[in-house]
C-alpha cells in the first residue's frame, strides 16, 4: 500500500490526496510483461481509480487487458453487448446515423454505485474507454469507501457491524429509475443478493463501506428501516475531500477498483451532444 512512486516502472501523478492516480509511459495496446503488469495491479490497488491518457485502444486490446485482472464478467443485459466480445458492453446515447438521439443510455448510472454488486460474485475492476465525450457534463466521479467507513463515528460502525444489505439489478434498474430495458428472463437469472455493508478489501485487509444504488433493504431489518439506513449510508460515504471528479478527454481508458469505490457518471445533454464509452467489467469474489 505504500510503494513510493519513484519506484512505479512508469510514471504516476497522483489526483487527489486520497484516490486516484494518472498513469504514463506504458502502451496499453501491446501485451504488458507479467513484471509490468504486477506493478500495474499495485498501482491498481494503491491509487484505486487510473486514469490513462488518450490512447487508440481497440476492443480485442481491452479486452485482453481485462482478462489479465481475471475472469471477464459478460454481462446479463445482452443488448449493449458490442463488437463482437459478449464482455464488452457499450453505452452510447447515438442513432444509426451517428447523432444524438436525446436518450440517455443508462440513468441508472447517474447514481453513486458499485459495479457488480447485485450478483454473488461483485465487480473488481471496471476499466472503461471513452470513445466519444461530451463538450460539458458526461463526467465520471469516484468516492473512496476506505475512507467513507474510516470517518464513521464508533456509534454508527457498531450499528451497522454485521448487517448485510440486499442488492438487486431490477430494483436500481427497473424499479427506482424506471426506463431501463431489464427484460424478464434477465431479471430472473439474477435474483436478489445479500452482501456485507462492511466488508474487508480481500488484497489491501482494509475495511470499507459496501453500499451504493443497488442496495434495496437490510436483510431481518423492516423494509422502510432498511431503506432509510442506506438512504443514510450512502448520503454519509461521499464526501468532496474523498472523491475524485474525472473530466473526460475522448480515447482515455480509465480503471477503478469496485471493491472500495462507488462511481456515478454525471449528466449531459444527450439531444446534442454525443457520448459512447466502452467498458467491461472484471469479477471478482464473494464480499467477506
Ligand atoms: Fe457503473
């Protein structure tokens, strides 16, 4: 956790004091030696948000680059999957013609979550490629929950010590936000999950806050109890001094640790402006 980073094998500016590092000097687009890979995945687990500068990156490149953080989740909503690799998944607001269409692809994304956690096995790495970017808004912002759980008072960690919050895709998808086309058959294949809201990153041994948009209700708790605890929870976890605000440039590749950071995307004019990015989403493990 502590690597100095005139010892990185390639360049590191950090972003903010608490997250997220920008990363030059290593080319994305070849295959990175097992060394530089290593000292990639620490870079990973110390700065949990990298951010690459504009690359070309082609999907067989990134999804190479995926499979070398492990096994590649394909996702269960088939219709965004793209370029002919069912891990890939792509979020693009342009019609046939290539022009703004006025729909937002996915307004769930809008809220603070996690990627992966309505299933058994979560989301480690997201890694996301911009392929077009708004002039103005379109932004992705990350908030660290290592730090979200270290400033909760002794009161609040011996409330929630133990509690398991339910995840659930159609109720952040379907139910809250309402338009996303979560078909019937794909919201059986992925029932309901409880996860630990406090959980231990299984590489760092550190404790964070595992919350977000898709967790619906505690489990043994009333359901209105519930909801208003992680109403609660999650309005506490993101502070400004524990976030990073990312502006994106088109062809950056931007990599997060899932397991101790809540992301959202922020709005944009999407009758004007054009916004398509890529992502693939690595799995992970059962939170403990
Ligand atoms: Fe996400």
């Amino acid at each position: 956790m502590n690597s100095p980073a005139e010892h990185w094998p390639f360049a590191v500016r950090p972003l903010t004091p608490k997250l997220g590092a920008e990363i030059s000097g290593i080319d994305l687009a070849r295959d990175l030696d097992p060394a530089l890979f290593a000292s990639l995945y620490q870079a990973f687990l110390r700065y949990q948000v990298l951010v690459f500068p504009p690359l070309d990156l082609p999907p067989a490149s990134q999804v190479a680059f995926a499979r070398r953080f492990g096994e590649v989740q394909v996702h269960v909503m088939n219709q965004y999957h793209a370029d002919g690799f069912p891990e890939l998944y792509r979020l693009s607001n342009l019609d046939e013609h290539g022009r703004p269409s006025g729909n937002h692809p996915d307004k769930g994304t809008l809220a603070w979550h996690t990627d992966g956690s309505w299933q058994r096995v979560t989301g480690q790495a997201t890694i996301i490629y911009g392929e077009v970017m708004p002039a103005s808004g379109g932004e992705t912002h990350f908030c660290d929950m290592y730090g979200a759980y270290e400033r909760l008072d002794a009161s609040w960690k011996a409330r929630i010590a133990g509690l398991r919050a339910v995840h659930s895709l159609d109720f952040s998808r379907n139910r809250r936000h309402g338009e996303d086309p979560l078909t019937e058959a794909q919201r059986l294949a992925k029932p309901p999950v409880d996860h630990p809201i406090v959980r231990t990153h299984p590489e760092s041994r550190r404790k964070c806050l595992y919350l977000g948009d898709h967790a619906e209700y505690i489990f043994g708790m009333p359901y209105e109890a519930g909801r208003a605890l992680i109403e609660e929870l999650n309005a506490l976890a993101v502070q400004p001094d524990l976030s990073y605000e990312h502006r994106w440039k088109t062809r950056e590749l931007i990599v997060w640790d899932n397991r101790c950071v809540l992301h959202r995307a922020t709005a944009y004019d999407a009758a004007t402006q054009g916004r398509v990015i890529r992502r693939c989403t690595v799995l992970g493990e059962v939170p403990a």
